[in-house]
C-alpha cells in the first residue's frame, strides 16, 4: 500500500509540474475557468500524500516552489502571466492537504479510543 501511494505522490507531481509549466493549459477549455482551483488542488493532493507518508520535508519543497511557481512560470512559459492570487491557491492547497490528513488521523485517533474503553462492542 505504502509503495502506492508514492507513486500516487510521484503522479500527482508530475500533473502539477506540466499544469504549472506547460505554455498551455492542458485538459478541456472548462477546466481553464477553474484555475484557482486547479492551483489548490495541484497542491494539496501531493501534500496530502507527503504528510500521510511522513515525508513532510516534501511538503516544505512544496512551499518553496508554491513561492517561486509563479515567476518561474513568467520565464518558462511565455503564454503564462505571474499572478500573485495563484501563489495564494497554492499554499492554501498545501494547508488545506495537510489538515485533512490531519483531521483524519485525529479521527481514526478517537474512533480507536473509543472501541479500546469499551472492548471493541461499540455502544449502539
């Protein structure tokens, strides 16, 4: 499972780097529209599986490059614009991936509390 999901890591990476770096938008013209929502979503999945891995340092690359993306993006892909709102998207992508990892290990946390006071019976 744990190989998985550094493979899923290493898709995901490979997505945001060619969506942050192609001089196109790749994918369907709607897509285009949703770009500050691609920008979070290209973020927080990979950190996401970094902190569930446990490879947070993963996740400090990944605010460097969410601060250097933008005008990297200027000079790589001339059809690309630096916009500082994506650097926004970006980190809060990145906090929004490790707070669900987060909130479901606090979870899973409890829930197991939670069967070990009673014997596993869970009370209906």
């Amino acid at each position: 499972m744990r190989l998985l999901v550094w493979c899923a890591l290493l898709v995901s990476l490979v997505v945001q780097v060619v969506g942050l770096y192609s001089g196109t938008v790749p994918g369907p013209e709607s897509l285009t529209r949703l770009d500050k929502i691609n920008h979070l979503v290209g973020f927080a999945v990979p950190a996401a599986l970094s902190w569930w891995l446990g490879a947070r340092w993963i996740v400090g690359v990944l605010v460097l490059h969410a601060l250097v993306s933008e005008p990297l993006q200027g000079w790589l892909a001339s059809l690309r614009h630096p916009d500082v709102l994506d650097t926004v998207a970006d980190l809060l992508g990145l906090a929004v991936g490790v707070g669900v990892v987060e909130w479901l290990r606090r979870a899973r946390t409890r829930r197991s509390a939670m069967m070990g006071e009673d014997g596993g019976h869970g009370r209906g």
